[in-house]
C-alpha cells in the first residue's frame, strides 16, 4: 500500500508539473496574442485540469492493478508455502512414525534376545549339572571296574567268546550257514586259548565238542544243486511248443462193383467195406481236455517256466524245502504238457524228478553246547570276584 501511495503521489505530481508548463506555454501565447480567443473554446486552465484528472485517474488505475497483482502473487506464494510446509510436516511425521516402529521393532529384538539368552543360560546350566553328574556317574563307573577286574585280559577274551558263540548260533539257525558256525566257535577257542585260565577249560570242551557235532553233518551241496538248476534254464529255451498235428487225407476208395466176374473177390471186399461204412463207431475217452497254446504265447510260457527254475533256486539257498519241491513239480508238469515230448524234453523231466527227490535242507542240532558253558563261565567268574568285591568295600 505504501508503494500505491508513492505511485500516487509521483503521478499527482507529474501532473502538476504538467499542467504548470502547459500554463507557462500558455502564458506567452496569451501575452503575444493581442486579442483574446474566441468565446466558445474553453480556457487553459480548464484544459489543465480535465488531462490531471485523466492522468490522475490512470495512475490510480496503475496503482490498484499493481496493488491487485502484488496480492494475488502474495496469495498464490503464500498458498505454496503453506503446502510445502504441509508437506514437511507430513514427512516429518511419517519419519516419526517410522522412528518410533523401528524402536519398538528394536526394543522386541533386545526383549526377544534377552529371553533367548536367559534360556540359553539356562541350558547352560542344565548342561553343567548334567556334566557334573556325568563326571561323578564316570568316576563311580571307574571305581566299580576297578573292583571288579574289568581291565583283566580274560574276562574281556571271555566276553568276546561269548560273542563270537551267540554269533556262530545265529548263522547255524538263522542263515542255515553251518560253515561259518565252524569258523566262528574255532575263533572263540582260540581267544579263550589266549586266556591261559585253568577255569575256562569247561568251555573250550563243550566249544570242541560242538564243532566236531557240525563237522560230522552231511552238509548239502547247494552249489552243485545251483549248477544243475541252471543248466536247465539255458535248455528251456530251446524248447518246441506242442502243436496239433493233424492226419493226412486220404483218397476215397473206390467201392464201385465190376461186372467182370474175375473180380468177384474185389466186388466182394467193396461190397463189405461199404457195408461196414454205414455204421457209426462210437470213442468215449475220460479226463479233461487241456487247450494248446497259442503260438504266440510260446514266449510267455518259457518265460514262466525259467521263473520257477529261479524260484526254485532261491529256495535252495533259503533252506525251504517244500517251496523248492513245488517249483520244480510245477516246471515238470507244464514241460510235459506244452512241450513236444522229444529227447530234449524229456531228459529235462528225469532231471526233474531227480532234483525233487533232493534234500536240501541240512540237518543241524538243534542246541549248541558251548552257549550254556559260557553263561556258566561268566557267572562263576562273577562269583569268584565278589568277595574280593566285598573286601575292597
């Protein structure tokens, strides 16, 4: 508003000055003219006056545009400043917010790792009581072996006896493996050999014994049985499938009678032939009639008669003897039955039965010996450590 004012005033002043030197332009004209100007034309002074106003009134205009202009520019800077601050002040607020989530977040982390670390204290704890009384449990461990003599040689020679005789029992009757039994109770002699102990000399008898018990049982050859299986897998695929074999034709007789009476005995094997043809003869045969196989389904055949070969195989090294007579029964029949019968075919059946008539299971006993001499052993040798067990107490 101030500057309106100058503006003003300036303009009034230009004015002024405007109308005094229209006046003093005015004044010599008037002085030079000799006479005064006509009535009708209006007089300086009111020339000067109506361009002032004019003048007056335009600079007022100036003032209130320039005035105008100066808000509106005011306004509009204003408006942005307080959007801008707005705006910051949005931000600020977000980056507080953010700053107060992020120390919350922080401060569950610091409470979270707190409780983790107390319980990892905890642990610890526990962990070190356990380790005490582990410690003691050792010690008290350590003091019993030495009371009883555990570091003595024999008594872990014994143990390790016992364990090789419950070992050589499991491949006797588990695996039907008699010879690594023999091997197994001869390991065990020898380890309580080592021993040198006139109290386990009960033990390396019954030991003996038994092994002398296994070694005079007829031990099966499973191999040789194998073998023999498997030379007759390789025959059966050269096996001929049975087929039908039909008759051939044969011509029609001719039974037409000759008028020649020297043809009288031909005439007369006609004429009985053809008497003989009008009967009907009657075959009656019992028992089921089994369908051939299809060529075609030849493949499928050997393919089942080689898997009960390998079935029968299996069962050998299993020790299962009526599993391995079924299989090679049910081989026999299907070679006899879907098979052309020729030389081949049938010294595979004879090969057969001879498998069949086989025992392949061994004959064990059904107890070793030496098991009860070590249980006996080891409670006489616990027995005889008690009372030095009693003394050290």
């Amino acid at each position: 508003m101030k500057m309106t004012k100058n503006k003003q005033s300036d303009s009034q002043t230009k004015a002024t000055d405007i109308s005094d030197s229209s006046s003093a332009k005015e004044q010599p004209t008037s002085s030079a003219a000799a006479t005064p100007p006509p009535s009708n034309t209006p007089s300086a002074p009111a020339k000067g006056d109506k361009l002032a106003k004019i003048l007056a009134i335009i600079a007022i205009i100036l003032s209130l545009s320039i005035a105008v202009g100066l808000y509106w520019h005011g306004h509009q800077f204003r408006e942005h400043a307080d959007t801008q601050l707005q705006l910051l002040k949005t931000t600020l607020q977000a980056k507080e917010q953010n700053l107060i989530s992020a120390q919350a977040s922080s401060n569950n982390q610091i409470n979270e790792l707190s409780q983790s670390v107390a319980g990892q204290n905890q642990a610890m704890a526990a962990l070190q009581a356990q380790l005490e009384l582990t410690e003691q449990n050792r010690k008290t461990i350590e003091r019993q072996l030495a009371l009883l003599n555990i570091k003595d040689a024999n008594h872990w020679r014994l143990n390790e006896a016992n364990y090789l005789l419950q070992l050589a029992a499991y491949k006797l009757w588990l695996e039907q493996d008699p010879v690594t039994a023999i091997a197994l109770l001869t390991e065990a002699d020898n380890s309580i050999n080592n021993a040198d102990d006139p109290h386990l000399l009960p033990l390396r008898r019954a030991i003996n014994t038994d092994v002398q018990l296994l070694k005079s049982i007829p031990l099966v050859d499973k191999e040789g049985i194998a073998f023999r299986l498997e030379g007759i897998l390789q025959q059966a695929e050269s096996l001929q499938l049975a087929e039908i074999e039909l008759p051939e034709a044969v011509a029609a007789q001719d039974n037409q009678l000759s008028a020649d009476s020297a043809d009288w005995q031909d005439n007369l094997a006609k004429s009985w032939r053809k008497f003989s043809e009008n009967f009907i003869t009657v075959r009656r045969r019992d028992g089921q009639v089994e369908a051939l196989i299809e060529p075609q389904h030849a493949w499928y055949l050997k393919e089942n008669l080689k898997l009960q070969l390998q079935q029968a195989e299996q069962a050998l090294f299993r020790s299962q003897g009526e599993l391995f007579k079924a299989k090679l029964q049910r081989a026999e029949q299907w070679v006899s039955e879907f098979f052309i019968q020729n030389s081949q075919a049938q010294a595979m059946i004879e090969d057969l039965k001879q498998l069949q008539q086989l025992e392949i299971v061994d004959k064990l006993p059904e107890q070793l010996s030496s098991l009860g001499a070590a249980e006996q052993a080891i409670k006489e040798r616990q027995q005889r450590l008690l009372p030095s067990l009693e003394g050290a107490e």
